[in-house]
C-alpha cells in the first residue's frame, strides 16, 4: 500500500509502484491483450492494476505509463460495464490464475 498517494500524484504513484517491482496493468476498452489471454506467469508478479472512471476511462498519458493494457473481451455490441463491475472482473481473473 503506498500511504499518502493522492489523485494529482500519479506519476509519484508509479514510481513508487516501479521501485517496488510492481508491473502496472490497465483495464482499458482498446487493451493490447484480452483479460482471458494474460499468461499466469505474467500474474505471478507484484502487480498494480489501474481503472479509469467510467465516462473518460484512462487518459493517454496514463495508458503510456503502463506496462500492458488489458481489456474484456464481451460478445455482441456491448461498449463497456460499469466500473465496479469491471475492476471485479479484472481482479477476479487475476486472483484465480495465481496459485
């Protein structure tokens, strides 16, 4: 946990996140790799994921920050869920490919 990250700290969170050899994913519609193609060695690592609010997910600038995006692959038309979902999604699959 880093104590004392505010909103406006993010560059100091992942550095913060990078010192600690945390690899940093983000949740994002356009994600380089689908949630269920993310290899377990991958997970096995200290990993921080970020979300993005619902209406403007993560900026540019964020999504160049991490180390991969990862979306979740949804049949038929659907553009997105809503955050709360999302995030379980995310941290469900991560959960259950680490031993």
């Amino acid at each position: 946990m880093l104590a004392g990250a505010a909103v406006g700290d993010a560059a100091w969170v992942l550095a913060e996140l990078r010192q600690r050899n945390c690899q940093v994913l983000a949740a994002d519609p356009r994600g380089r790799l689908g949630l269920g193609q993310l290899d377990d060695s991958l997970l096995q690592r200290p990993t921080a994921w970020l979300f993005g609010n619902e209406a403007h997910g993560l900026t540019a600038a964020m999504l160049a920050q991490c180390d991969l995006t990862v979306r979740i692959e949804m049949p038929g038309d659907s553009e997105s869920l809503n955050l709360a979902t999302a995030a379980a999604l995310v941290l469900y699959g991560h959960s259950a490919k680490r031993p």
